[in-house]
C-alpha cells in the first residue's frame, strides 16, 4: 500500500477518529502503524487557513484502523527546531 495513492486501502473505511494522536484502542504511536494512507483529496482549510488532511493509520500492535488530522501530529523529534520557519508541510 502507498501512503499517497488515490485509491483508500479497504482498512481506512472503518477506521475510527482518534482524539489523541494515537492508537484509541491499544494507545500505539502513529510510526507503530503496519500501513499508513493519507487522504489527499480532500485537504481541510482550517481557521488559520492551513492545509489538513485526514492520515490513516493500520495499528502495528492491536489491528485497530484510526484516523487522525495531520495537524494533530506532535513535533517529530527528529525534524526541524521549533522556530525554524517551516510550516510544517514540507513532505507534502
């Protein structure tokens, strides 16, 4: 499965929306997911006129589809010091 592709993965239908930024079931962190899918066809401006997409996430650990908005992902700790200028869509 490509993370980009047009096409959902048949698991992203019953995915259910996380609130915290994490599996709601067992609590997994998004980079413990087996597949990821981001919907890019339909990004979501929100109030600070920001892009959002929904990301999709195939829990590694308990099997649970969740769903996420991309601006709901914490910092990686591996990216860019706060400050930087970046927005944030860099990947995208």
């Amino acid at each position: 499965m490509e993370a980009f592709s047009p096409i959902p993965p048949d698991w992203a239908e019953s995915a259910t929306h996380a609130t915290q930024f994490c599996c709601p079931q067992c609590g997994a962190e998004s980079r413990q997911a087996k597949a990821v899918w981001i919907n890019r066809r339909s990004p979501v401006y929100g109030a600070d006129h920001r892009r959002k997409w929904q990301e999709f996430y195939h829990c590694g650990e308990c099997g649970t589809p969740w769903w996420a908005w991309s601006s709901d992902r914490p910092p990686s700790p591996y990216g860019r010091a706060s400050g930087d200028g970046g927005d944030g869509d860099e990947l995208f």
